[in-house]
C-alpha cells in the first residue's frame, strides 16, 4: 500500500501519531534502529499529546502499524529497519 495511501485511511488524530512517529524513526538517522531509540522521543511526543499517559505503548503501535503497511521492516525483537523504496 502506498505511503498516501494508508495515511488517507486514519483519522486526523490517528494520522498526527502517525507522523510524528516517523519523523522520530527519520530523525534516528540509521536504516537499522532498535525501539528504545524511539522510545528516546517518549518526552517530546508526551508533550506534543498531553492527553495520552500511555506514550510507549503508543509508539510500539505506531511502529507496528508502519511495519503492516511495509514502512519498516521487522527484523528481531526491538528492532526494525527501514523498508528500501522501490
């Protein structure tokens, strides 16, 4: 599915998580990154969304939802890698 694709099909809440988790996987700066770097943007994406208490478990759910859409690559427990663009 392509990228504009599976952002059209979120809503508008679902799709700023989206984003703004990606931004965190771009700014990493390596194909190959494991979750706890993502996990390193908890504070600034706690403040971007205040009303969610429960950050990490919404970053593992973004970082999934990107793997099912071909976005990343799972490749073993806590890493993933970026899936090369056709």
């Amino acid at each position: 599915m392509a990228t504009g694709a599976f952002f059209r099909e979120q809503g508008q809440k679902a799709r700023g998580w989206l984003i703004e988790v990606m931004k965190c996987v771009e700014a990493i700066g390596k194909p190959e990154f494991q979750i706890e770097d993502v996990y390193g943007f908890e504070k600034r994406l706690g403040l971007l969304y205040p009303e969610n208490k429960n950050v990490k478990s919404k970053i593992r759910q973004q970082l999934q939802f990107l793997r099912d859409r071909g976005y990343l690559e799972f490749v073993s427990r806590g890493y993933y890698r970026l899936r090369v663009k056709d």
